[in-house]
C-alpha cells in the first residue's frame, strides 16, 4: 500500500497595477459628437489601436439599450471600451463592460476631490490668430489608477532618439529628449515636454491636469501636440509653425502654437 502525501497548495498572489487609460465622455445631442468624434479618428487613423478607453455616461445618463448601441457603435470605429463609469446604475450584464465605482480623476497634484469637474471633451474646431495657429479640441486626459514613486528631480531625460511604436509616459513632470522623436511614437507627460530635435510623433504635455504646462521643440514635423487635453493635429495646423522651432501652450482655454526663437 502507497501514501500518497498532499500537495502543498500555493498561494495566490495579488498585485496593485496602475494602467492609463483615456476616457471618452459623450454629449448630447449623440450625432454631432460622434460626428466630431469622426473628425478627430480620420486626423489620426489608428489613434484609439490598443488604448483602454473609459466611458463616462455620467454626463449622457443613458438606459442600457443605448449603452449597448453606443459601445457597438465605438467598436465599428475600432475604440474598444474597457470600462464604463455610470453613478448609479444599476447591474449592466455581462456583455457589456464592466462599471467602475468611486474613480477618481488623476492630477499631477493628486487625485482630484469628487465633484470636481474636469474641462468638457466635445470637439471643436480651431482658429488662426497673428500667425500662431489656435484649436479648441477633443479632450483626451489620461487618468492613472495608482502613483508610482516620485523621481528625485521630477524630470525624465531621455539622451537617445524614441523610435516608432515607442510610448513614454512620466506623470510626475518634465520630459526632456535630447534626440529626436520618430513618427508612430507618442510623449505623454505630466509637466511641460522638451525636443532638442526632430519632433514627428505626439506629444501630450500636462497630461494629468496641468494647464501651464507646454511644449517646445527644434523642428515641428509633429502628428499631434496637445496640452492639457486640447489637441492640435499636424492636418489642422498652419504650415507657417511645420518644419520650424515652435512652443505650444494654452492661452485662454485656446491652444496656441508660435514659433520659437
């Protein structure tokens, strides 16, 4: 007769992530935010490929029926929606995603009090104003779950160039990059972001909420410049700022990118 002796059961292990995530707000009237929404997917094709997205219906308020119609509708314009934030509702199904509870908008500053609210994220189209170009825009704010730990000096120095497909994401300040920044790649920073070359990707400074942030760089050739969630594509911008040294910065509540000397 053999014994066989128990096995020692393992424990599961449970770790806090943090992920970022952007969140989509839709407004009423439904048609000419998605509409604006179209807009902004045909200035950058392939924008929302692989971003969690977050949908807060706290300013729409739909029933379920059109929250499985707009998630389905989202899905045709390949924005996959991760998750869904709703005060109030009641049990969504399975099928549709799951609802977050008690999310907290981040900041640079820290997480943002409940009832505080962040700027409206409807489209708008821009203008020219003395050769600098200005766009109201989508917003686009990437919200962190969790902090990580706080560099020394609060500043990123990148001294090689960031290659295409390449993300770097620093939510406790400046990004400075010695080399150049490629196209298909993407700068998401807290404070204010540095090119000392080339910059042909995106770049997204004050991404957590801070409006005096902005952005510099020796030549713009850039896919998308946005400061704190106001955005300009390189289709919208004035060929007086392409191919030159140029700053971007919020004036205003109005994007407003000027050559640099």
């Amino acid at each position: 007769m053999t014994f066989a002796a128990p096995l020692e059961a393992k424990s599961i292990r449970f770790r806090a992530r943090s992920f970022v995530a952007f969140t989509l707000t839709p407004e009423a009237p439904l048609d000419e935010w998605l509409e604006s929404l179209d807009r902004w997917i045909g200035n950058s094709p392939g924008y929302f490929a692989g971003r969690p997205v977050v949908l807060d219906l706290n300013t729409l308020k739909p029933d379920v029926a059109a929250i499985e119609s707009l998630v389905a509708v989202l899905g045709h314009r390949g924005i996959r929606v991760y998750a869904i934030e709703l005060d109030g509702s009641a049990e969504l199904g399975s099928h549709l995603p799951p609802a977050l509870v008690g999310a907290k908008e981040a900041t640079a500053d820290g997480l943002l009090q409940p009832g505080r609210k962040a700027a409206p994220s409807k489209p708008e189209e821009g203008k020219a104003e003395e050769g600098a170009e200005e766009h109201k825009a989508n917003e686009g704010r990437a919200a962190a779950l969790a902090k990580p730990a706080l560099p020394a000096d609060g500043t990123l120095m990148i001294r090689t160039p960031i290659r295409s497909g390449q993300l770097v994401f620093h939510p406790h300040g400046d990004v400075i990059v010695l080399g150049s920044v490629a196209s298909g790649s993407e700068i998401v920073a807290a404070g204010s972001i540095h090119v000392y070359g080339t910059l042909r990707g995106r770049a997204s400074a004050g991404g957590l909420g801070n409006s005096a942030a902005r952005i510099f760089c020796r030549r713009n050739e850039a896919e998308l410049l946005s400061v704190d969630g106001w955005y300009c594509t390189a289709e919208e911008m004035d060929l007086s700022v392409r191919g030159k040294a140029v700053q971007a910065f919020l004036d205003n509540g109005m994007l407003r990118i000027a050559p640099f000397s």
